[in-house]
C-alpha cells in the first residue's frame, strides 16, 4: 500500500509485550495487532515511547517490526519510531526498521547532545535524504527536553522534508498553530499524541490521534474518531470523558516507588493483560514494575469504565 | 593491567577525530592518542560526551575502542563509555565495549525515558552485574535531566556496584559531599569533569579529572595535576588561570549560529587540527561547523595561551 | 452585587495604561475599562500578570483598583490579583486591594521561596480566612514556576476554601481534569487564560475565559464566549482563527531585543493606542519599548484582522 | 562609615527571628546581632533569602533594617536586600531600606516577569542611578530562575553601576569567570552564597563569603576566613569539613513533609533557639515548621560538632 498522504484517524503506538525474561513475546504482539487491527484502527505507529521504544535492543526493534509488518501484510499504514540521539544514530535505525518493513518513521528532535534550531533542521533534512519512506517529526519535549517550533515544523513540511508530526508536547495552542499552518500543505499530516484532549485536537482540525490509551480500548478512540469527524460533539465529549476517566489507571501506581513511565507503561501493560490480551505484564529494565494491589486498582477501573 | 582502585590522575575524555565523510579517522585517534600519552596522562576515556559518543554509531564506537586499547596495550587504563537510554540498550553497549578492550565502563542515569530514583539504582546494579569490568557512574545533568544523588551513589558505592563517579554536574558542593563520602569506601574514585574547577576539585579531595579541554592541551593539566598532589597552590592557581583563559575557545563561535555543544567539540577538534594533532576538524552530524572567522579565534587564544 | 457563583463569561485582564513617565494613566485605564464594558464583558480581572501588576507599586496598584471600581460601580464583577512571593506579603495586598472595591482575589502559589504540596495547601487556606471576599488560584507556572496540582486545587475547592482558578498553564489536559472535577462544586469557577484554545476550553466545559488579548479584541471575545455556548462550533472556530491570527501581534518584536514578556506587553499596548482606546503605549521597566518598525507590523496585523 | 571598596569577610545573611504570632522579635534580632559581630564577622546582609526576606510585609522588613542599624552603629557595613519582581517595586524598596540605615542594597534580576538580558542591564542601571548607596547584584537562579551572565555583571561592574556580586548560583566555574574578571575592577566585591564550598571560594579569590549558617556558627565562618587569607590550607580544610557535618541540619526535616526553603530556615531557627540565641525558633507562612523529632536530630547534630 501508499503511505497515506495525510495519514488520518486513530494510530495507536503499539505496547511491546514482553515475556518474563524480557523478550518480545511475539505471539502477545501479534494478538495485540489484531485487537487493534479489528477495533478499526487506521494506522500503527511501532517503537514509539510506548512502545518502551528507548528500552529495546537494536535485536528487539526489529523483531518487533518485522513481526507487525508481516502480520499486517499492508492492510494498514505501519510508521516506526527511529528513535536515538543524533543524525548518524537515527540514520541507521531508519535503515533497520525500513528493510523491516516500515512505511514511514517517526524521529525527535536530537537528544543528551545538546541542540539548537539550526542543528535540528539539518537532522531532519539529512534523515528526510536517506530516508526510502516519509519523515514524520516527533515532538515530545518531556523525552527530548526540546520543543519543536511549530515554524520550524511547518517549514519542512514546506520543503517537503516532512510527512507529518506527532505532537506529544501537551501545549494543544502550539499544536493548533501547526493544524492552521498545514493546511497551505495538503498532504502534511498533524497527528496529537495525548490521550486526554484527543477530542479537541480533533475539533480544531487534526488529521489524527496516537493515543498510548488506544492499546486498552482502541474501541473508544475509534469510536471518538467517528463521533468528531461526523462533528457529533455531545457524544465526543461523553465518550472522551470515559476515556479520561479510564487514563487513571495510569496513576494507580504509588509515586514514592515509581516514576510516571513506570506506571504509565506497566498499567497499559496491566490492563492489556487483565483484558487477556498479552500473556504478561511485564515492563523493561530498570522499570518498576507494579504491585498487585495496584494491579488490583487498574482492575476496578476498567470495570468502572466498562472494560472489564 | 589491572584496573587501578581507585583510579586517579588527569582521564582525559578523548576526542573522536573524523574524516571529512564523517568516518572515524583511526590515524589520527592514534595520534591523538599518543599526544595523550606522552604528556602523561593516566588514563583514557573513551566514548563520553566530549567524544561525541552520542553521534558515533555501534560500529564506530566498537572501532574507537578496538583502536585505542590495541594501540596503548595496557599502557595505561582505558575507560569507554556505554551511552545510551536504558538498562536494555547500555548492556549491549557494556558487551560491545568490553569485547573491544575497555577495562572500565562509564554509565549515565537512564534519559529519554522519565525515571526514578528506585529506577537509577536498579539500572546500576543490573549493569554491575552484567558487566566484566567496573562500572564508574556518569553525572551529567545537562544530558540526561537528572542529577545522580550523592547518597545513591555513596550507598552504590559501599555495596560494590560503583567503582567510582565522573561528575559532570558543575555542582562542587555536591561533589564535596562525594568525596567526603568517599572516604569510607577506599578504592572509589572521584573524578571531576570540569575543566574550570579542576584545581578546586582536587584540593578538596578528588582523585582524578577528566576535562575534555586535556585533549587541547594535555601538558596544562598533567601539570596542574602534580601542582595539586603536591599541594603547590600557588602555581596550580596560575596554570589553572591559564587553561580557564584557553577555555574561551569554546565559546568563540557564534551562540546565534549554532548550539553550545557544537561550539566546544568544534572548538577542541579545531584547536587539534590547528595544532597538528588530528587532519580533520570534522564534528559528527547534525552540529554545525565553525566558520573560517571562529576557527581564526580560536587559533589567536590558542597562541595567546602559548600553544600556537 | 454579589459576586456570581460561578463566575462565567469573559473576563479580560485589563491592561495597565501608563503616562510616558510611568504613572498609572488613569484617563486611559477608564477609557480601556469602557471600550471593555461597552463590548459586553462578563468581568474585569485588575492587577494580574497582563496588567503589568509584576512591575506596578503599591501606591499604583491602589490607584488602578479604586479607579475601575469606582467608575463600574458594582455593573460587572471585578477581580483584583494579589501578586506577591508568600502569605504575609499577599495578606497585605488582599486587604489594600479589597479596601479599594475588589469583589474577589486571584492569588499565585508561593514563588521566589521553593515551595512544596503542604505550603500551598496553607498558603490558600491562610489567605481564604483572612479575606473579605472569594479567593480565585492563579495557576501560571511561567511566572511561578510551579503547576498547581488538579487534585490540590479540587480539594481547597471542596473544602470551600477556593472560588475558582484561572488558568494560565498551557496544559489543557490538567485544566480538563479539573473542569471534571469542578462538576462536584458548583459555585467553582473554571476559568481559562488561553487566548488561543479558549474555544477548546469552553467546549470542556469551561465556566470562562480571561484572555489578555481581550482588551485589543474585546467583541471578538464576546462573540467566541457567546458562539460557544450557543454551541455553534462552526462559527466559533473561524472567530478562533481569526484571534489565532492577531494573537501574532505578541511576537512582530525581535527576539533578539526583548523577552517574550516586553513583546506580548508591549503589543497589546500598542494596539490598544492604535486603535486610539489608550494615550501612551508605554510599559512598566525594565521592559524594552518596541520600535517604530516593530509597532508598524502590529498595525498591519490589526488591518489584516479588521481592528483598523 | 563609608562602605568598603571592595568589601571583604564573611558577612551573614542575618536570619529574622519570629514572635509565635510571627511578628519581628527585636529582641532576639538584636541578639542574634551581638552574637555575629562579637564572633567577629565584617558585616552583615539582612533580607536576604535566608532572612525570609520573600515572606516579611514591607512594615517588617523596616523594622529589621532600623532596628539592626541602630544597634550596630557603623561599626560594621550593613548591606539590606531590596527583593522584589522588577524595577518600580525594587525601587520602593531600595527607598525603604535606605531610609532605615542600610549602606549598600542587594537586587536579583527581575522575576515572575520573564526576563531578558537587555532588561537585566536596563534594570540594574536604573536601580543604580536611583540609590543612594552601592548596588550588589544577587545571582540566585534558584529563586528568580535567571542565572546573571558573568560578563552582564562583569560589563556592569565596569560602567560603575555594581559595586559588587553575591554568588548563591553553586556554580564555582562561573563564579571564577566572575571573580577573574573583578581583577580588572578594584573595588567590585565578589561574595560567594555558598556554605559547602566557601573555603574553595576564598581560594580562588573570593573577596568574601554570604553563608546562611554562619547564623548558626559564625565562629566557624570567621576561623574559616582568616585560615584561608593566611593560607593555611590544612586548617582550612577541616573547619570546612566541619561546617559541611553541620550542614547536614539542614536536610534533618522529612522532605515528604515540607520544601527544602521551610526544611533548611527551619533549621536555622531551631538551631539558634536551641543555642539560645533566639526565643522563638517560627518560620513566616506559609513554611511548614519542623517536629520536635526533627529538631532533635538538629540538637543532635549541633552536639556532633562541638555547637551545643
């Protein structure tokens, strides 16, 4: 298939389930796939931050897209993250995951190396001339420690540098500014990446959604998706309230023992479980992985939600 | 050779010189290795910030190393640093470099991913445990956004799992509280990796520096070094002058052009081609180059210092 | 009149307007208060960040207080902001600035002091019992450098001891939770300081808006506030856009000159002496005046948007 | 007597003893007073952070600059911060404090308002051409978020408009640029903020030292001075050690329970009222005082070196 030009609706980055050992658990990945696949997702996005994308081995990146890829067997858009600090690092995940078979990949700014504007528009030309798919930029200032100007953005999609842009920044003005300025772009595609205001992402012009939450209930943002696109705001907002509620599960974690990936990623994790959908739980190293009473906590909020 | 506990001396972190294609340029690493070498240093880092490890792909960092520890032979010690996100990523880094040769390796806190401090200790003792040489601890806040505690280190420290600390922070009081610290756990090494501060750092204690400005002048801080074994504080204060005067070459490009990382490696790279060291000043991409004007800048401080 | 529980609709913060040699330019801070009324505001939030109260004396903010509520004489509700670093020192501004007629107080977490959970929590509830009228949270993290928590501010909601926030955070996935919450505490004004998402905040639900871009537009933000409630998205969207596009007044100065601050100020100055509502645009110092060139682009970006 | 030129020594951030209902205690201010200069100290900061400085009404902080002035009668400087957000309020204040005695004033770069360097610079000039005694510029980014560039405060101190700096930044490279650069201005001062690193400070050429626990041990302090003017190297070193054990008081409090401003003023209180220096050991609101648990660990620590 094309990659679609703009990709549109609901892209979830996918969750690597891992075994006990902390191998991918393939098996777990592929029925992952079709929990999405059949919910009518319209797009995966592999090794994101959700991904655990920064805790996989070269070895497990590309177990993880060629498994996905071969799976999907072009029925939908696969992007994948190539994600590593400099241009010569990223160059070579490009390589990786596209002869693994990805359709497009998603790159941050630089990172640990300090940056600047002039230094991260040469990155994204340099990748965008290797690259044998589209660039989409990934801006996510919580990882990265940078936050990609949405002029910067907006002109290398000019340039036809990039093919779109992830934003997972939270500031929805700044995003906006980039949803108004693609529209002299056809083509370019805005894709937010927050769970929680997918609704009013959508209401001000987004292409689309990449929501980590829509590994759990890929029925409710494919359901919202439909909701804004056919501008049935009343139901949007119901049905995005339920999925506000539902993200709690990523709090259920104690903060004392944990940081917030860590309890972000394991209740995804949990709840995917707990659903029956991957064999295990478990996150990677050095990630701490939940208790059972907060297991336990996750549990009574996918039943509240309707999930469980 | 074994390595030394607790390491000690002048560690310059070493520069990574390229080819104008961006290869590493294994002629001139040697060169500059020599250069090290004969002014006296006591021990070598590769693969760390300075070194631009960053920007090296595995195949270039594996070839830096193979390079290096074949050419010195256990002259002296060879640390390389294992720089990448999490746990998963740094062990294959740690099997890559070890193979090659290192007899030491130098690791950051977990970055990209947000972490923890139950996360940071668990790190550093799955990768002590993996690994076949000592693990010396790498705080460098300014890459990674998260300062490495001084008890977390200290605790690490006094259970085996840390052989010592390269501080990278600024922070001298935390630092002080390292050394201190320090005491009880004879073997650890306390190294400062500032290049301004050296002389302050080891009046208070220190064992070691590795400043990346010893790969301009090596001379400068071997002597600064002795000045400072041999309480002579006097001249340590003036030859410390003198290399804080030197440092201005990093700071000659201008700020509007380009990063601050890109201006200090340019800076040290330019200064060893100036001097005859390296045949390239190539940095790694995406920084930007110095412009003809920067370089001459930097060659006038370079003789305003007496290395010109 | 009482002030309204919630508090909805438009609130603007009004702008200071200065003589050339700094005083309160009371002529014109009343003409500015007309323009507002006249347009069909729902409120008026005196001495908060857009009214320069960081830059304003005690005597002057006095002034300002005791002028606007005199002249609206109880028609509309006014706020006055009790900006200072800790509780004894806000204390003090919440009894001079009640004294002159201010119907409700809008007060900051601690700044300068680092602060922690248990201080705000005492901070707001030490405020709320001295003073005379409602307590409104000010939750701006680029003045205070501080977020103030959803659940904190939920809570002291509950607890009666908050009558509602304002939020300047950017982060309207934190400002969705605490509209959410809000819900359990009617009476609780949700208020957003956006002037970019406003539509987006007033779709979740939001009681009201307190854009500073207000006092330049103030229809425009009239018509947003009413389009929205009359749920009428269509329309609501293009007023948005058309805001969106004279928000850009903010940044027509150099970067290189002044900080965000001086530019956002000063245009809004500018403009409102454009448009012949103000005498002088001059702002409070240390901030940078804008130029002749600089106040000419901000012309041309009123014409484009049909204010002159 | 006319303020020195440079001035030298240690000079105590002069902590603002409470009442229990937080009203100024002259009584024990005029005490903690005797016992700072019969310990030998060469002047005295009052309103500065460690002062509550933040959380003193403008009555109070008059109150302390009158009472101490007094009693002091010229026979040592006496220095006053003029904290607030930017130039206008600073000006006030500076009014104030001078009309109070104070012989030099303490002035941060702007904050709450975000900054600019050109607003810096404007700042200080306009503050200077104001005053009637010397301007100290006071870097502490820790509480107004700016760090001040080394050469903005050196260019200043060219120009006439600073008579000096006080360092509270941690960060001893920069302040060594600072202190380098005094050489080519006699008379500008150069203080360091820090208590941890004062010996390393002086070494370097600090003209003198602001540390917040030489309230708690200005002996100490004192003996610290004089040992590094003389070059006593070895002597020094220990009674910074010294100092550095006594430190530890300031992290005695939980810090799940407060911040560390409350934990580290706290402590200072507790340990001058378990010296008997102050009646009250209160902290301004809204800090959270310390448990009598934690107070024990203070007397505990005060015992371990040699204070109670």
């Amino acid at each position: 298939m094309t990659f679609p030009s703009p990709l549109t609706g609901v892209v979830p980055p996918v969750c690597t389930p891992l075994t006990p050992e902390r191998e991918v658990d393939v098996r777990s990945l592929l029925r992952l796939t079709g929990h999405l696949v059949e919910a009518g997702v319209h797009g995966l996005f592999l090794l994101g931050s959700t991904s655990e994308a920064a805790f996989l081995t070269d070895r497990q990146r590309r177990q993880v897209v060629e498994a996905v890829t071969a799976h999907v067997g072009g029925q939908l858009p696969v992007l994948a993250g190539a994600i590593d600090m400099t241009t010569p690092r990223v160059l070579d995940h490009v390589a990786s995951v596209t002869a693994a078979g990805a359709q497009a990949v998603v790159v941050t700014a630089p990172f640990y190396a300090r940056t600047h504007r002039a230094e991260i528009v040469h990155h994204y030309r340099r990748i965008a001339a290797a690259s044998p798919v589209p660039v989409v930029a990934y801006d996510i200032p919580v990882a990265v420690h940078t936050k990609l100007p949405a002029d910067l953005v907006l002109g290398l999609a000019g340039d036809g540098v990039l093919a779109g842009v992830k934003d997972s920044s939270g500031d929805l003005a700044a995003f906006r500014e980039l949803v108004t300025g693609a529209r002299s772009h056809p083509g370019f595609s805005t894709l937010t990446g927050s769970e929680l205001i997918t609704d009013a992402a959508l209401a001000l012009g987004a292409d689309g959604a990449v929501p980590g939450l829509a590994n759990v209930d890929p029925h409710g943002y494919v359901r919202l998706y439909r909701q804004c696109r056919a501008a049935d705001w009343e139901a949007a907002r119901a049905e995005q309230d339920r999925l506000c509620a539902l993200f709690a599960i990523t709090t259920a974690a104690d903060p004392a023992r944990m940081g917030p990936g860590s309890a972000a990623l394991g209740a995804f994790k949990a709840a995917l479980h707990l659903r029956g959908v991957i064999d295990c739980p478990a996150t990677a190293e050095p990630q701490v992985p939940l208790s059972g009473e907060e297991t336990e906590r996750i549990a009574k909020l996918l039943a509240a939600t309707g999930l469980l």
